[in-house]
C-alpha cells in the first residue's frame, strides 16, 4: 500500500515535471519574445520588462529559475497586466471556478446514478427509453451549444434566472451559477447515467444477485445492499476523465456566461497570447488534474475490496 | 390396446443425421455485418453518418454561394429562404455553404485524427503488448506519464503554439489522442498471445511478423473499431470545441465551432438559423458516431454473441 | 411424508425465436431428510426445475405455465410475492454451481449470512453475528471468529462452497436445492463438500434435492433418482433402480458413458451419438427418440406412458409395451466409438 502510493507519487511528479517542461519549452519556441509583437517600446522599457520577465537570462538559466519558482508555487507575473501575478488571477478565479466544477460534479455524478440506476432496473420500458433519449442529447450537444441556448430561454426569454453579472454571498451567487453548472454538468450526466445504466445491467445479470434472491431478500433489499455498491464502482474509475471534462467545459462556459473565474482568465489569455497566465494555469489545473486522479484511485481502492493497491492491473 | 403393430417397429438411425451442421458458414466480418443490420441503433448511426458524408461531398458543391463570399450590403443576417437555405450571417454569407463545409472539415480533422491515432496505437501497444517483459514496461510507463497530462489542455497549449490551421489541430489532437488506442490493443495483444492458437502456429514455425498480422491483429480488430467509432466523434468535439475558442481553423474558413462562437450574438437577437443550423449538424455529427459505436459494441462484444 | 410436491410442471421461456419450452411435464416428490438427485445433461431442463420450486427463473422470459408444486400444503405457484420471499432462504435454501461468483464480491462473508438472518427471524446484529460464526464453524472453516470479517476473494474455492452452504442453511431450512454444487471445485473438495452436506443432513433432517450430471456424485449422495431428458423426467426410481436395474435406453446411456476402473486404456470412453432435441419445437414423440438406438415408429409419434416397475421405479418408455420386442432381441449397441 504504502510503496504503492509512493509510486503513484512519483508518477505524479514525473508527470508535472514533463507538462512544465513541455509548456516552457513550447512558449519559449516562438520566435522572438512575447514583447516583439507590441508597438515598438523605448529600448529601455524593453529592457526593464524582459529583466522583470528573465528574460534577458540565458535559456537554461531562466528554466532553472522557471522549475524553482514552479517549485515554492510562484507561478510568474502577468505580461499583458503587468501589475497582476498569475497567483493573483488564480486566487480570485479559483473559488468562483471551484463553485460551478464542484456543482456540476455533484449533478452529473447524484442524477447520473440514480438516472442510470432507474433506467436499468425499467430496461427496455418507456422510462428507459426516456432516460437514454436524454443521455443521448447529453452526448450529443456539446456545452458551448446548450449553454446559449439556456441562456437564451431561460435567462431571456422567460427570465427565470439572471445572467447579467455575479452577485453576492452564497445564496446570492446561487441563481447565477443555476444555468452555467446544468449546462456545464450535461454531458457528464449523460456519461454517468449510461455508464450507471451497462455497469447494474451487469451487476444484476452476475450470480451473486441470484444468490441474494434465493435467501430471500426482497428486490429493494437486494437492490441497496448488493446492486448499487457494486455498480458504482465503474462509475468512480471514471471521476477522472469526468473532472477533467467539467474543468475544460468551465472554459466556454465561463466565457458564455462571462462569469469571473479561472477558464475566462485563461481563454482571454489565449486570445491576447498572454503567455506566463496561459502556463500558469496550464500547470494549475493540470497539477489539479493529476491529484484528483491520483484520489479518485486511492477511493476505488477503499471501495473495491479486491482491489490490492499495487498489484498489477490485469490488461 | 389400440396401437397397431407396426407402430412398434424399429427406426434405423442414420449416423449422419444428428452430427449435420445446420447453419451455412459465413466469414467472421459477413456475421458482423449480418448483425449490424439487425441492429437498429448502429444502423441509424450508419444512416445518419452516411447522410452526413454525402452532404459534406455535395452541399457545398451544390450551392451557387462560397464559403467566404460576403456580401454585406444586401444580404446580412438573411432568414432561411429559397435564396439562401439556411439564411445568411452577419457578413451576408451563405449559412447552408458555410454549414456544409464545416461538415468536411469536422469529417476530415474526425476521421484523419482517429485513423493516425490508430496507427500509431496498434504499433505502438502492439509492439508493447508482444515482446512483453523489460519493453512493454518501459513503453507503459511512458504511456502512464503521457496519460496523466490532460488531453485538452496539451491541445490548447499547442496550438496557441502553433501555426493554425487544420494540419496543426489534426497533430495536436493525435499528440496525446494514440493513447487509449495503445493502451487497448497492448492488453488485447498480451491477452491473446498465450492462446493455444497463436501457440500452434508457433510451433508450426510461423515467424512474428506472420502471427501479428495474420493471428492477432484480426483478432484485436473487434475492441478496436469499436474505440476507432467513439474516437471520432471525439476528435470532432475537440475541434469545434478548440474552434470556439478561437483556437481551430482561422477565418475565413469555416467551422461548425467558429460558426457557433460567431452566432452567440444571437442570444440578444433572433436570428435563430446562424445558431441552430451549425449546432444542429454537430449534434447530429456526434449522435451518429456514438450510435454505431454503441451499434458496433453490441454486435463486437462476444459475451452479447448468441 | 412428502415435504414436497411437483405436479405436472410446465415452464417457458419467450425468446426471440419464439417460445422455449424447457421444462414439459415434471412430476416428483421429496420426503423429509431424503436426498433426491436430478440427473441429466446440460439443457435437460433441471436446472429450470429447481429455479422454479422457488420462482428463481428470470420473468421476463422465463414463467412457470402450467402445474403445482406443493410446499407444506401450499402452492407456490399462486402463493404472493411477500411469502415467497419469506419461503425462500428460510424454508428452502439454494446453493450454486459457481461458489468464485455466487458470493458478492464487495460484502464480507459474515455480512451475507447474517443478511438472511436478520431479515427472515429478525436477530440482532449481535446475535446474527454470533449465528454466523457458528454457521462458519458448522461448515467447517477454521478460524471462524476472524473470517467472518473477511471477503469471498480472502477464501478458498472450497471454502467458499463451504460459506454458500452456510448462506444456505443458516436459517435452517427444511429444503436444500443444490445445483451442480460440486462441478466447478476440485475433486478432492468435492468429497469433502459432499461429506459436509451428508453430514449436516443428518443432523438437521434436511431433504436435498440434488441437482447434477455426475452419476459418482449421486451414487454417493441420493436416495433417488430422477433421470430428466429433454424437458421431462423419462425415469425415476431408488438409486438401486436406476444404477443396476435401469429400463429407459437413455440411463443405460448415462451408465455406460461413465469411464470405469475395470476398462481398459485403449478403450474409447463412450458417449451417446447426437444432442439433445431443440426446446423451441419439441419432438412431439419420446425426446430422446432421435437418438435412442430402440427407437420405433411410435416413439416418434407418441410420449411414452408411465410405467410401474415397482412401488419406487417408474420408467417412461415405449419398450415396456406390451407389444414392444424384447430388448435382448434387438443386438444393437446403444453407444458409439
């Protein structure tokens, strides 16, 4: 267990190392120098900015300088806000950012299982055909689709629920995030709910179900203590690609819903090639990633008892 | 009693008759595609997907208007009529043109992605999957390291890198888009290779090159398909996803993700068809795929064979 | 006294292809503390059989058509829903063939006999707890203060037979139905498995109904014998009956393909040529007609009658008609090389 979780570790770092490094060695293979593009400075200006930026600093001196700074957690200054440090953006993104993705995540993950759960236990009856017709919109309209079209409905034409800017406090943010976090929460739905739905089809056709049958237990009982514990474990190994889907979705949603959070920092970085804010949350929410994936395997683990961490998988 | 002797006289069995094989033989892809055809989600995945390639071919093609022809003085943002199908947008350009040539560049980024991902997983995993031992470790600890970057992201990265164009989205969609396939086929490869019938045509002397395309690549071709039907629509997203973002393909060309992005006007106003017609087809797009994918998967997978 | 009564059981499945009728016509009893062996070949329909004293068939597809089976005086055919589940793990436990996938993977074993107990005789975790270590120790597992924490994947094939068997029988039922309860172990667990159920039989006065296509497990284990071909009993009779004075051609077939010490190596094992008849369109005559070297013009018209050969053996045969030859006069070899 314990060598296990040092490995993954280890992988962990291997990994974050290669995704700094690649984004370095990427931005620093645009020709010139993120200045060059800008109307022509005063030589000294120049000059002052690049030292600020180190880059006035021999290449693989300003990547050691690059990897420290990454190391104690500075993720570099703003070049197109130069008063502004990426940490700054990340701090006022994040919690903003967090809020829809942890939204989201709950509605995919809760109405994903229980839509799956239900669609399988009424196979091929009308609430099944129901369910999957949704799950097949799901999959089918991509975020940046379903999210004006909210908008549009909801917020304009029936103003149900305000869009023009974020509000206050927790309640008070509440009505806003309604739209983004359902728009941004639909196509994870549909996953989970038809990977809920295959995952109990198989546990309910497995011979352990037909033992709990023989004893006796009726279909409720039998449902709870041994479908739904074992049908859920698939639906944790997919947690990963699942957050990660919500996280990338957050950037066209908040760009959508010009909400302030990280992915509209980023997109606005893109489009003014503010390259140290594009690497900074690049390795932000990749490290993110990385860790989330690492616990959703420490979880399934803990709840799949035949799974011995750090034994090989099979396949 | 009432039965009349004869009744009671012994039928000679003939051997050949109970050991008779009923069914007529048919090849390994004739049954596939046997069972394709009964199977109605795959089918209208196919239909729906076929529908969509011919347009892509001829849509554009039919049009008497240019993807990048403009027209700003008498036919900006034109509702659809028997002039333009599909209206005009906001630089009075031909929606149904536009539509349809996104439709070429999605199925050219969606196809061409998913077919060097797949060209380079099947070598790669293969590789991996049959030499087995000290190799396939190290190859799959490089697969691991490259899987925890997260698909998108690198994408991005990429391409706020690289010269734009739909070469560069296609490289940088298959950067980290092979991985799923290796993974696949090193565990169908490694899977198979101890079965008795790669084992006999071992001992018959069959060299490695023989046995990986002739016992276990035809063998692995199931999975595969199935993931090479998913990945597509996959690489599809990506694209009008990257194209959203201002990422993809640059202006003038078009792209059912630029054509989104630009219609999100649309939102304070009403015209409707500049949004629907783009998203519409995508959504259409990704249903297809994932229909015959599902399709093919229940067809494939030999614990559903009957 | 008979514990249990099954007259003439119909039961189908409605497949694609139409209806499959597995099982045509089942009649039998079990006595207290009797073991009674269902034997045939895979597809003769025993399994169904089984499944379907306790409504254990999948319905949809499957529903029991025609027949009663007669459980203390009660058909459990009509009974409702909420007393079949009080009949099922309580009155009559079930074992499987597959004890690898038979337990749940994620629930320890002491959790999955304690389920019954305290769902059918309303214990207490504690007491339920207490139960199932005893259970644990009944079936013969060491240790079994700490294995009862412990998770199928933690026991042995064997042991976990042994754990089923407790599942099974911790409510004391009055009825064990095993199915092939031995075919996916060892040889040398089998005997122990087979030993442990005789031993708690006798203790606990339990009837078994034995569900199996090894005649060496029967030899061992039954008291009777009902021989099912083709969805039907074709013979039934004492173990004595069926092993040394069989009447139906396709029990002389079974007797004759098992491999025996005193044969020689070169010999062939034998096997009766064909399989058995497709269930979705019967033969309307005798099932094993097709394949049974006697076979007359009748047998492929009519089902064969019940005939007495005593008070314990009946047999389902066209041969015992009166006007039928004599089988010694028909020099044919029922198996082939």
């Amino acid at each position: 267990m314990l060598r296990y979780v040092g490995g993954r570790l280890l992988l962990l770092l291997i990994t974050l190392w290669l995704i700094s490094t690649m984004t370095f060695v990427l931005m620093h293979s645009i020709p010139g120098d993120p200045f060059t593009s800008e109307k022509k400075l005063p030589e000294q200006t120049l000059k002052a900015l690049k030292a600020k930026y180190n880059l006035d600093k021999p290449l693989p001196q300003q990547y050691l300088l690059y990897i420290k700074n990454l190391a104690t957690g500075d993720l570099g200054i703003s070049i197109k806000t130069p008063n502004r440090t990426v940490n700054e953006m990340l701090e006022d993104g994040f919690p903003v950012s967090a809020r829809l993705g942890l939204q989201a995540i709950v509605i995919a993950s809760l109405a994903g299982i229980v839509m799956g759960m239900i669609a399988a236990v009424r196979q091929n009856r009308p609430a099944d055909m129901i369910l999957m017709f949704i799950a097949v919109l799901g999959i089918s309209i991509p975020s940046f689709v379903l999210g004006p079209l909210l908008q549009k409905y909801f917020g304009l034409k029936w103003e149900l629920f305000p869009l023009a800017q974020w509000g206050d406090g927790f309640w008070g943010e509440f009505k806003f995030t309604v739209l983004p976090s359902i728009a941004l929460a639909f196509t994870p739905l549909a996953l989970v709910t038809r990977l809920m739905r295959s995952s109990m089809l198989d546990v309910l056709g497995n011979d352990y179900i037909r033992t709990a049958q023989a004893k006796g237990l009726p279909p409720l009982r039998v449902l709870t203590r041994h479908t739904l514990r074992n049908a859920i474990i698939p639906v944790v190994t997919i947690m990963g690609p699942l957050v990660v889907g919500i996280l990338t979705g957050s950037f066209v949603i908040e760009k959508i819903f010009s909400i302030p959070g990280i992915g509209k920092y980023f997109v606005e970085s893109i489009s003014t090639r503010d390259f140290s804010v594009i690497m900074g949350v690049t390795i932000f929410y990749s490290g993110l990633l990385i860790l989330m994936n690492f616990f959703v395997d420490l979880v399934y683990g803990l709840i799949d008892p035949r799974i011995k961490l750090g034994e090989k998988e099979a396949g | 009693m009432g039965i009349p002797a004869h009744k009671f006289q012994r039928v000679e069995r003939k051997a050949e008759q109970y050991e008779a094989i009923r069914r007529p033989s048919v090849s390994y892809w004739q049954d596939v595609w046997r069972r394709l055809r009964s199977n109605w989600l795959g089918m209208t995945g196919l239909i729906i997907i076929s529908l969509l390639v011919l347009m892509a071919v001829i849509g554009p093609w039919i049009s008497d208007y240019t993807y990048y022809e403009q027209n700003l003085l008498e036919e900006k943002n034109l509702e659809p009529s028997s002039e333009h199908w599909f209206g005009t947008d906001d630089l009075g350009r031909d929606v149904f043109t536009r539509t349809w040539y996104g439709a070429r560049i999605s199925l050219i980024i969606g196809i061409a992605a998913a077919m060097i991902d797949l060209f380079i997983g099947v070598l790669y995993g293969g590789i991996a999957g049959y030499k087995g031992g000290r190799t396939d470790e190290v190859m799959m600890r490089i697969v691991d390291v490259l899987w925890g970057l997260p698909y998108l992201l690198v994408v991005i990265l990429l391409l706020v890198v690289l010269e734009p164009g739909i070469t560069t989205i296609i490289i940088a969609l298959t950067v980290t888009g092979w991985l799923n396939m290796a993974r696949l086929v090193r565990g169908q490869v490694l899977q198979l290779k101890n079965q008795e019938y790669v084992l006999a045509a071992r001992t018959l002397g069959a060299n490695t090159k023989w046995i990986m395309f002739k016992h276990l690549i035809p063998n692995t071709m199931g999975p595969i398909l199935v993931l090479l039907t998913f990945s597509i629509p996959q690489a599809i997203f990506a694209e009008a996803f990257l194209s959203f973002l201002g990422l993809g393909v640059q202006a003038p060309i078009a792209s059912w993700g630029t054509m989104v992005d630009d219609a999100l006007v649309v939102i304070l106003s009403d015209e409707w068809w500049r949004l629907f017609f783009p998203s519409f087809f995508l959504g259409l797009t990704l249903l297809g795929f994932n229909a015959l994918g599902d399709g093919l998967r229940d067809v494939l997978d030999p614990k559903m064979r009957k | 006294m008979a514990v249990l009564e099954v007259h003439g059981l119909h039961v189908s499945f409605d497949t694609y292809n139409g209806e499959v009728k597995a099982v045509r016509g089942v009649n039998f009893s079990l006595d207290k503390g009797e073991t009674l062996a269902i034997v045939g070949e895979s597809g003769s329909g025993k399994s169904v059989t089984a499944q379907s004293i306790v409504r254990l068939i999948p319905s949809p597809p499957g529903r029991i058509k025609a027949g009663e089976i007669l459980f203390d005086g009660k058909d459990l055919t009509q009974v409702d829903k909420k007393e079949m589940y009080h009949i099922r793990g309580s009155e009559i436990g079930m074992i499987f063939q597959d004890p690898m996938t038979s337990l749940n993977p994620t629930m320890t074993v002491g959790k999955q006999i304690m389920e019954g107990l305290i769902w059918h005789q309303s214990y207490g975790k504690v007491q339920a707890l207490q139960r199932a270590v005893e259970m644990l120790r009944i079936v013969g597992i060491p240790n079994p203060e700490k294995r009862v924490y412990q998770y199928p994947h933690q026991y042995s094939g064997g042991m976990r037979q042994r754990a089923m068997i407790a599942i099974a029988l911790a409510c004391n039922p009055r009825i064990l139905i095993a199915d092939e309860p031995t075919t996916a172990l060892d040889v040398t667990i089998q005997a122990q498995i087979l030993d442990l159920m005789k031993d708690l039989q006798e203790k606990t006065e339990t009837s078994i109904i034995l569900i199996t296509h090894d005649l060496g497990v029967v030899a061992e284990m039954a008291q009777r014998v009902a021989v099912m071909y083709g969805g039907t009993i074709v013979e039934t009779g004492g173990v004595e009956d069926i092993f040394h004075r069989s009447r139906h051609p396709y029990t002389w077939g079974l007797m004759k393909s098992l491999p025996r010490m005193d044969q020689k190596q070169e010999d062939e094992l034998e096997s009766i040529p064909g399989s058995p008849p497709d269930l979705l369109s019967p033969p309307q005559g005798c099932p094993f007609a097709d394949r049974c070297p006697y076979a007359m013009q009748i047998c492929h018209e009519e089902m064969p009658e019940q005939t007495k050969v005593s008070d314990s053996h009946q047999v389902f045969c066209w041969l015992e008609h009166p006007a039928a030859p004599k089988v010694n006069d028909l020099k044919v070899n029922i198996l082939s090389k």
